[in-house]
C-alpha cells in the first residue's frame, strides 16, 4: 500500500504526486472540510471554558445581549432617544442592527487572538490551523443567533407583527456578512499573529465603525455620512437585511450584491493567505 | 528487505533572526512573496540571522529510529517541528508520510478550566481523531493516564504529573507512520516512565522514530542510528555509542579548570595512566586504570585527605576515590612535595566522559587546602551505554540446574 506523502519546501507543502490546479485551494478547502469536527470541538472548549468558575455560567452569554436590549427598551420607554420616526418601534430597530453588528464585531474580535491564545498548542501540534478561525468566528455567529432569539422577544412585546417573507431574507442575507467576518478574520489572525499592533487597532476601528455606520441611527440621504457609507460594506450589509427584516423590502440592493461579492473574494483570498503563510507566521507568533 | 525510506530529509536548513523588529520586517517580506507565488530572496543571511540548521540531509526507514543528540540550542527541535510540518524549511526539502504523531509537550491545547473528560475530546480532535473513534478508545486513555477521580477536574488542578499522563494517553492512541518524540520521558514517575517506554516501543515497532532526547542511556537504547546536532551543523552520524561520545567531546572541549581553596597545598600536576603506566585520555570500560598526581604543601596536615572525584557531563558525581574511606593514612610535612598513585583495578563507570577533580582537605574534611576542579577527563569507551553511572561487567554463567556448576 503507497503511503500519501507531504512534501515541505521553501515553497510551501505539497502532497506527493498531485498535480493539476489549485493545488493550494483545493488543499485548503479539503483541509477544513476534514477539519469541521476540529472546529465545532475548538468552538465548544472556547464556549464552556469561558463561562466555568463563574456562578451564572453558560447564562452570561444570554444575560450580556439581554443588558443590551433592557438599555435600549428603558431608554425608550423613558423618551431619551428621540431618533425621529423609523416605522417600527425604536429598540426593535437598533437592537435589529445591533444583532447583525455583533456577529461582525464578536467574530473579528475572537479571529484577531485566535492564533495568539492558542498559544504553544501551535508550536507543538500539527493540526489544521484555520479551524481556529473558524471556531473564533463561530463565536460571532453564536452571539448572532442568542441576539436574534432576544430581538424576536422584543418584537414580541411591542406587539410587531413580522412579515415572515422578509425575516426569511433577512436571515439569509446574514451570509455576506460572515464571508466578510471571515475574510477579514483570516487577515487579522495571522498579521495580528505577528504585529500585535492589531489587536488593540481592531477594538478602536470597531467602536469607529459602530457610530459611523448607520446602526443605532437612520440616515438622512444627502448628508456627508451616508456618502461615506456609499463606501462602507458594513453599512449594505446589515442596512439591507434590517429593512428586508422590518420593512419587507430595501430601498436599494445594488451596494449589498455588490459588497456581497467583493466578500466572497475577500475571504476566498485571506484564506489562501492565511494558508500559505501559516508555517511562516508560527515560527513568529 | 530493502524499503523504500518513509522520510528523505534533503538538504534541510532553517534560518531565525535574533532580532524581534527584524523577525517581523522578514515576516512582512517572506508573507509577501510567499502569497504573490516570488522566489525567495536570496538564500543569505540578512541581519541578524543565523542558521539554526544547516544542510541536513538523512533517510530513515519503517523500523528505523533515529536520535538527535546535542547541545542546547544546535537545532534540535527546529528540526522536529520541520519534520512536523509546523515550520517550513528555508532551504532544502523534507518528504513524509501524512500521519506523523507527535509526542511533543503532549497535553498542550488543555484548557485549564475545563475537566480531563472534556479536555480528551477537545485534544484528540486537535491530533485528527473523530469523536466515535475518541469515544471508542475514552477507557483506553483513561486507564493509561491512570490519574483516577480527578478526569473530572479541571486541568488545572492536575499536578504537572497528571498533566503528562493524561497528554500522553491521548498521543498514545495514533497510529502513525512516524513518530517524533521531543524529551518526553524526562517527565512523570518511574512507573509512569515504563509505561511510556513500552508504549513507544510498541508504535516504533511499525513507524520510523526521530527522537531528542538528552538522556544517554535513552539514546543508546532506542535509538538504531543517532546524530549529533552541533550550531545548526551534523557534526556525527552513525552507531549510537560512538555518536554519544562524539557529543560528551563536545562538552570536554569546553572545560575549564578552576582551583579553589587556601592555597597552602596544591596539587600541581595529575595524569591518567593505563594498566601500562602511559597517560591516557580514554580508557576501555573495564580496564585498570592509575592516577598519578603531585602535591606540594607548605604546611604540615596530619592525616590528610586527599579525594578524587569524578563528574559526569551531567554533573552528577558518579564516583570517589578517598584514602580516609580505603583507610590509608597520609601525613604530609611541610615544605614536601610527593607523587600519588591511585590504582583502581576495573574502571568500570558508565561509557561517558568524566571531569576529575582533586582535593587536599583535613582530616575532618572541612578545610580545604586545595580544589582543583576539572583538573583532567577520561573518557570510558564502550559498545553500549547502560543506564547506571556505575557498570560492573561482571562474570556470567548460565546453567539449567539450581546450583552454579564450576567448571
């Protein structure tokens, strides 16, 4: 029986004998795929370590969101937000945003120290590294999931009646954001893997980004943010799947098929990166 | 039967940068032209950098182990962790089998908070195991780590013990078609150590083994060929004995003399002889062997001590001779100088290289009048290496009756 055999070279690693194309992609590709109970098993150690030795436990990661949404509803009920009429109820709206916000800013927060917290695990195992990306992006998604489970509660209780049409499209147009969660997550791991700069640049461009972007506020068309949002995938991302999920519908698609693709490439390329470059940034992590 | 060889290391050199702001600038640089598909740069050493490996070539085949021997930092574990994948090589070329186990810092990827249980399925899924598969062999690893109750603690209550045991147990399980080992079985009780070794034996059996390993008496045993590692370079290859004295040279070379004591006697020379009465600087385990050495002293010391010591590279004194202990009486007077000679009829310590030290001290052995240490060496040349410092050679009969028939 021939022994499947790996060859290391300056160039990279390659397995014996294959040839073809897209050697590297294909590579990845069948590297995550046979990696995917590596990642639920990341995920799940992430998950419970980070909530023992705590009295609540696994409660924190409901509690958390759950603080967000009582702000916002007090806030509310005691008339200090006054936005301006956004057709539903105010909290419904942000908290809306916010759920898709944080998928985006948890997952890219837990990918930038993926690689770092694994710490001499890296050195010392061979294993397939994306997979701790992609646990460190399950995270966001998990977040997403608990948040959507609170938002429908708040629907609920100011008696919104949704239109299941566009709550269908609207939880479906969350996949965009993930490639792009993923995309850039990829990037952050390994260049925060070797600068730590990023880490602390990451928590400064995310709390930017939450006021620049039009999330917790809707925007007027001709003011100087919304063309600077023109420019901001984030803004498509999650504008588009809130209005689908309030309204039924969103004034404009073209910005979010566009973002939409530029992610699916942003991600197919970072991970090639990633890929490549892992033997190189473990010997520095 | 001649195998194809299930490793081919070719040429193998690894360079790393002792500078952090370089490392990343060349981390930058290398990330780059690896991701647009660019050559290399140059091979050379940019600043800073060094060769922590330099042209390594070997092969090894199913069954074969090797052991890698040297002195801290030669490049040992960089080598490992290129066999591993983990690293890639700047020069050269690796090629191996896809399932390469590694018994290295076993039980890394524990989380501290979450219990032993938890801790085998999250660390069997990082080395590839599915959980059906964990599931099947959870007893298996649990009667080997042998750690009882506390599978259901938290890891980081366990004892740095626990911590191995339960690492290794999980390792243990692969099946790989080459096994590297980084100085595993440095740690864990000597009942836990047999264990290890027999569970090494038996995935060496049908897996080519690389292993480092510091302890002598492990290289000598496991390994088929050894090498020794020298800043980066292979300065030996072959049959473990000669290799493990190729590498207690290396330290001989850096000894230092030093003296210590009052200075009111000295010993101002020392030499090894053979059974021949020449000087030597090895001798063959087992062969007599006389030290000859000259004191000089100022003053009168009654009933002196004069003690020779012998140190292994390990620094562990392995062996003594002392005229108090033979029960010899010396006096010397003040203003001689004498020669000694300390005849010992089998030299029988473990193959290695011994610093000898000599001492002139009183009677009680509190003052010391004069400590050379490390004033010689002699190596002790043998086949194989045991374990114990001291090796009697010893006469052995075998026989189907009860009593020992002399012939």
């Amino acid at each position: 029986m021939a022994i499947e055999k790996i060859i290391y070279t300056p160039e990279g690693q390659f397995i014996a004998g294959q040839q073809g194309s897209c050697l590297k992609v294909r590579a990845m590709v069948s590297e995550a795929i046979g990696a995917r109970e590596l990642i639920w098993r990341l995920f799940l150690r992430d998950f419970r370590g980070r909530y023992r030795q705590s009295v609540l436990g696994i409660a924190w990661a409901v509690l958390l969101p759950f603080a967000t949404v009582a702000v916002f509803v007090a806030m509310n009920r005691s008339g200090v937000l006054t936005i301006g009429d956004v057709g539903v109820p105010y909290p419904a709206y942000a908290l809306t945003g916010l759920t898709y916000w944080s998928l985006f800013s948890t997952g890219l927060t837990a990918c930038s120290i993926s690689l770092i917290n694994a710490g001499s695990m890296l050195t010392k195992i061979n294993f397939p590294k994306s997979a701790l990306v992609f646990s460190a992006g399950a995270q966001g998604i998990v977040e997403f999931l608990i948040r959507a489970v609170l938002t429908a509660g708040v629907f609920a209780w100011y008696g919104i009646t949704p239109d299941w049409r566009g709550i269908g499209l609207g939880l479906l147009c969350v996949v965009p954001l993930c490639l792009l969660m993923f995309g850039l997550g990829f990037i952050v791991a390994i260049v925060g893997g070797i600068f730590r700069d990023v880490l602390n640049a990451i928590n400064a461009v995310l709390a930017g980004l939450l006021v620049l972007t039009p999330i917790l506020y809707p925007i007027r068309p001709d003011s100087l943010v919304a063309i600077m949002n023109t420019f901001n995938p984030i803004n498509h991302l999650i504008n588009v799947p809130r209005d689908l999920i309030l309204y039924g519908a969103s004034p404009t698609y073209t910005g979010f098929w566009i973002t939409a693709i530029l992610s699916a490439l942003l991600l197919v390329t970072t991970w090639r990166l990633f890929f490549v470059a892992q033997a190189r940034v473990l010997e520095r992590v | 039967m001649s195998e194809e060889p299930l490793i081919r290391v070719d040429g193998v050199s690894k360079k790393f940068c002792k500078s952090l702001k370089h490392n990343m600038l060349y981390g930058a640089q290398d990330l780059a032209r690896n991701f647009l598909g660019l050559p290399r740069g140059r091979a050379e050493l940019r600043e800073s950098e060094f060769w922590s490996l330099d042209d390594i070539s070997f092969e090894l085949k199913r069954g074969e182990c090797l052991g890698l021997i040297g002195p801290n930092g030669a490049g040992k574990s960089t080598l490992l962790k290129i066999l591993n994948g983990i690293i890639a090589p700047d020069r050269g070329r690796v090629e191996t089998p896809r399932r390469v186990g590694a018994l290295i810092e076993v039980g890394s990827g524990f989380h501290p908070m979450l219990t032993g249980r938890e801790n085998i399925f999250v660390n069997s899924a990082i080395l590839g195991f599915s959980k059906q598969e964990t599931t099947r062999k959870f007893d298996e690893i649990v009667d080997f780590a042998d750690i009882g109750d506390f599978i259901d603690s938290p890891v980081k209550h366990y004892s740095s013990g626990m911590h191995v045991r339960l690492g290794f147990a999980i390792a243990a399980q692969m099946q790989p078609d080459v096994l590297l080992i980084d100085e595993i079985l440095a740690v864990g009780d000597a009942g836990f150590r047999s264990k290890c070794y027999n569970c090494i034996g038996r995935l060496a059996e049908r897996s080519a083994v690389v292993f480092v390993s510091h302890a002598m008496p492990a290289v000598s045993r496991l390994s088929t060929r050894t090498m020794v590692l020298d800043h980066g370079k292979t300065s030996f290859h072959g049959h473990p004995a000669e290799a493990i004295a190729h590498y207690h040279r290396l330290f001989d070379n850096q000894m230092r003399p030093t003296r210590q004591g009052l200075g009111s006697a000295c010993i101002h020379s020392l030499q090894v002889l053979d059974a021949a009465g020449c000087p030597v600087r090895s001798i063959v385990q087992g062969q007599g062997l006389t030290v000859r050495f000259g004191v000089r002293t100022d003053v009168a010391i009654t009933n002196t001590c004069l003690d020779l010591v012998f140190v292994s590279i390990a620094d562990e004194v392995v062996a003594e001779c002392n005229n108090l202990v033979a029960g010899k009486t010396i006096n010397l007077q003040a203003g001689s100088d004498i020669h000694v000679y300390v005849h010992i009829d089998s030299f029988s310590l473990n193959a290695g290289i011994y610093r000898i030290s000599a001492l002139v001290l009183s009677a009680d052995m509190i003052m010391h009048y004069d400590w050379q240490k490390d004033i010689a060496s002699i190596e002790v040349r043998a086949d194989r290496v045991g374990v114990a410092g001291q090796q009697y050679r010893a006469r052995w009969t075998l026989t189907d009756s009860p009593q020992e028939t002399s012939k």
